[in-house]
C-alpha cells in the first residue's frame, strides 16, 4: 500500500490544503483562521470559554491568546458567569457578529463551490465515510494490535 493509498495521508492533504485556502482567505479579510473558528463557535447567549478549546480543537494558552486578540480587536467581550462567578462567558459584539457572518459566509461559500465541483453523489459519500470514521475513532480500542 502506498501513502497515497492510506485514509491518514488523503485526509491530511486534503486537510492542509483546505487550511491554506480558509487562512489565505481569512488573512484577506483581516482575521486568522483561529479567529474564523471561534467566531462561528461562540453561541448568541455567550458561552463558557471552556467550552471553547475543546469544541474549536485548540489548546488553552492558544485559544487565551486568540480570545484576547479577539477583545483588543472589539470582536468579544468576556462576561463573569452570572450563575457562577468563577466561570466566564464569551459574548460577540456588534462587530463580532458583522465578522461572524462574514466567516459563515466565507465557509459556505468554499463548501458550496467544493459540492459543485465534486457532485452531491461524492459529497454524500465522503460526508457519510467520514462520519463512519469519526464514530470508530471514538472507541479506537478495536484497532490496536491484538497482543
């Protein structure tokens, strides 16, 4: 089997390239990536900044880094929970939600051109295989080596 043959090597091709294309993008519109994600993952009635490393993919001291950008650049504001004072809520601004639709609209823009390029019978073949994938990885138990 060649690499070009294996799961792991397509999706992380395909992977970097569509990074490269969503940074170029971003970078044209005066954002990072980073700052696209968390954009779109940051809900209407704010939400626990703990919430966000995990739901993004991102490490704490990455996504603490991004988020301050965020609020020097007036995308965000952070909030004391009012439930629980040790925990802080993420809110979008007025401009964060102008720059949230922007991302969104970049995002389906690229997946609406990538569908029409690939056809729905792939897209619906590659969105179910990847999914399938996304549930086994869940439980990797079963695919390591049998001592």
């Amino acid at each position: 089997m060649t690499r070009q043959e294996t799961i792991d090597f397509n999706l992380r091709w395909s992977w970097a390239k569509l990074v490269r294309l969503y940074s170029a993008e971003a970078e044209r519109r005066g954002i990072t990536m980073s700052v696209g994600y968390a954009l779109l993952s940051i809900e209407k009635e704010g939400t626990p900044s703990t919430k966000l490393g995990p739901r993004m993919g991102m490490e704490t001291t990455s996504l603490s880094r991004t988020l301050k950008g965020m609020e020097e650049k007036g995308l965000i504001q952070r909030v004391p929970d009012s439930k629980d004072k040790r925990s802080v809520r993420v809110f979008l601004t007025d401009e964060g939600v102008i720059a949230r639709r922007q991302a969104r609209d970049l995002v389906v823009g690229i997946n609406k051109r990538l569908a029409a390029m690939l056809g729905p019978k792939t897209i619906k073949e590659l969105n179910g295989g990847l999914q399938k994938l996304n549930e086994i990885l869940e439980d990797p138990e079963h695919l390591m080596p049998i001592k």
